[in-house]
C-alpha cells in the first residue's frame, strides 16, 4: 500500500508501487526515495509515518516525522522551520547512544519537513501498561534504572527533552530495552533567544505534555529538573495506571495528589516525592541524584546473596517466568520484590562477565523475557569522576508526535 501525504486527501491509500495519488494526484514517493505505506500517529504540528526505503538493498523500513504547521503565516513557518532543524540537529548531535533514535535523513518539500529515522518494532510504556496493568514498585525502579542513564546522558549534552512521558518511550521488541523518542521540544541549556517573543514563538507550540511538565517549564522555563518532574509523574502513571489528568491537584500548592493511589515503600514514596516537588530548588536537580537516591547499587551484593538462596532451591515442576507486575505472584516464583530483583542483577552480571565488559545499559533475561537491567557507576577512561558506563552496540529507534 502506498499513503498519500496530501493531508486535504479524503482517500490516502492507493496501490503499491503506485506512483501518483489516484484520488487527488499528489506524488507518492518522497524524495524519488520514501515510500509511506502506513500512518502511525498525529500531533498539533504534525505526524508520524511507517515507510520504506526502496533506494536501499531490500527496502527497509523507516518512520518519517512529518512536521506540518497548521497555520501559513509567516513567522508561524519560520517557527515550524526553527523547530525541524533543532530536532534534527540534536537527534545528529545525540544520536548515537543506542537507546535515542537515529538520524537518518531530513529535508523539506513544499513548505513541508520531514525527517526520517530507523524504525523499530515496539509498544510505548503507555500501551504496555493499558495492555498489561500496572507495574509494582520493584518493576517501577528497573524502569527508573535503565532510563536514567538516558537522561544523564542527554543533559550531559545540554539538552533537555522537555517531554518525558510513557508515551515517548518506546520497549524494543528484539531486546527489551526502552528507546527514547520525540525530541520536537528540546531546548539546549544556556542558549537564549534574541527577544522575549522569540521565546514565546518558539515555545508556544512545543512546551511539552500538560500534567507531565512542571510548572516552570509551562512558564517557559525548562531546566534539566523539569525532565525529572516528569519521570516522577511518568512512574506515578507505570505504578497506578492513571495519567495525571485522571488525578487531583492541591488547589493551594499545586502539587500532584498521588500517594493514597500507589502503595510503594516509604523510602521509595519519598524519593517520588522529592522528583515531583513543585519548587525547583526542593526537587533532585540530575538524573545521577535520583540513581544515587534509590539506593540500588549499595545493596547489590545482599540482593545478589538473596538471589543465590533463592537458586539453590529446586524448581517447581510447573514453575512459569516471573514478572514485575502487580499481583500475585506467579507459581515458583521468588517471594519478595528485593529476591526478583536480586535474580535480575545475578542474571545480568553473569550476561556481563561472559562478554568481558560492563555496560550502564538494560540487560534482558532471555529465559524470561524481562527487562533485567540496573545501570552500573564507575570512573570513566579519563579518570573524571563517577558517571554511567555505556555499551556501544547500534540499534534501531523510531519517534512519535
């Protein structure tokens, strides 16, 4: 099938290998290159595309990002021409970390533009949690670990996402590991526009999701701890299954009504708190202090010794892989949030150690099929201080509006 981009077109599918619109006679193939075969989603600025590449050997698939203002006023293109070439700059500046979608293309057609990145198959957290129910506090803090490196390492690079929602994480089918997307609303740190209506013209349209972004941030002043606030809002969503729409507000402070929903530890309750505080100056500041808050790493070799009481003893013959989802526990399946934790990390660091280096980035039991991964500190190369390590594996990412 081939979809026509003509958004004024009332039947966009045709006939593959079709090379003109049959209904309004628009041109079918991108760039004498880019095929569209299936639309994937729709914002206020714009849409998202399957397509393929029929330039390249065997045709792969890729997702194209259609950015199309809704207005042709002058200063609202320039805006729309603004915001294209800052995504684009920045996926080609940030991504070639392997869990932030890849640049593979970008240009513009009848005041129209377009980028186009690898495609990979996947459902976002929102549509996992829809699908499959709430996760519990021990699935919520294998979430927080293996994006917060992510997020470490895109503020490392002055950029601040501005839209950190379920929605824009996408879990790779093929390895279970979350892929970052949407990066239409970064703003670069220290990087002032020329007057107070440019601010307001190039923030108007791309501020971010209400109820995820803080209130700073919708007074157009993102720091790289509003992309915290809407971590903490994003695990308030994985834990309940609510989005904060559904939730109610403190009409004095402001302040998202949350803890009589989620029934967590109150160590973890309390750094939830600390993400989601209003004030700036109260809320963790990095993604490392939220890593550090967790507490995780202190505790790997007692959560390692738990895990190795737990495979000493024999399986169930009926014994099915466990999961870190709400609820009873499956049948064989360890007993407590600390021991399936503790299998998770034994499991990845024997991953780790048949390959000879250690990585800051998820693993996957393959037994299971479970997302295993606690990112791992140390000092770099250079010596300079603790930060997260990272793999150096390519991988395929796609991106939503």
């Amino acid at each position: 099938m081939s979809y026509c981009l003509n958004p004024a077109c009332p039947n966009p599918q045709n006939l593959s290998h079709t090379e003109l619109c049959q209904v309004c006679g628009a041109k079918l193939l991108l760039q004498n290159r880019y095929r569209i075969i299936q639309a994937l989603g729709q914002g206020g600025f714009g849409a998202t595309f399957l397509a393929i590449d029929e330039d390249l050997p065997g045709k792969p698939n890729c997702v194209i990002k259609q950015l199309r203002p809704n207005a042709t006023a002058p200063h609202v293109m320039e805006m729309a021409r603004e915001l294209f070439k800052r995504e684009a700059e920045t996926l080609g500046r940030i991504g070639n970390h392997p869990q932030i979608p890849r640049l593979l293309d970008y240009f513009e057609e009848h005041e129209t533009f377009f980028l186009v990145q690898e495609y990979v198959s996947g459902s976002t957290l929102q549509q996992e949690i829809k699908r499959s129910g709430p996760l519990s506090e021990a699935g919520a803090k294998l979430f927080l670990s293996e994006i917060l490196p992510v997020m470490e390492y895109i503020h490392d690079n002055r950029v601040i996402h501005r839209d950190i929602k379920p929605a824009n994480m996408i879990r790779r089918a093929q390895d279970s590991k979350l892929v970052l997307i949407d990066f239409g609303a970064v703003k670069y740190q220290n990087v002032q526009p020329n007057n107070a209506s440019d601010q307001t013209a190039l923030t108007s349209y791309a501020i971010g999701t209400p109820g995820f972004a803080p209130p700073e941030q919708m007074a157009m002043r993102p720091v790289p701890a509003s992309d915290i606030y809407a971590l903490g809002v994003s695990c308030i969503f994985l834990l309940t299954g609510k989005s904060p729409k559904e939730l109610d507000y403190d009409p004095t402070t402001g302040e998202l009504i949350w803890k009589k929903h989620v029934y967590t530890s109150d160590h973890f309750a309390t750094v939830l708190a600390k993400m989601l505080e209003i004030s700036v100056k109260q809320r963790y500041r990095t993604a490392r202090e939220v890593y550090n808050a967790l507490d995780l790493e202190d505790h790997l070799e007692s959560l390692a010794n738990s895990m190795n009481n737990v495979l000493t003893k024999p399986n169930p013959p009926t014994r099915r892989p466990f999961d870190l989802r709400s609820g009873p526990d499956s049948v064989g399946t360890p007993s407590s949030p600390a021991a399936r934790t503790a299998m998770a990390i034994r499991a990845r660091q024997i991953r780790l150690d048949s390959i000879g280096f250690q990585s800051g980035l998820t693993r996957v039991n393959r037994n299971s099929g479970v997302n295993t991964g606690i990112a791992s500190r140390g000092r770099n190369s250079a010596g300079r201080g603790e930060g997260f390590r990272w793999g150096k594996e390519q991988v395929s990412a796609s991106f939503g509006c």
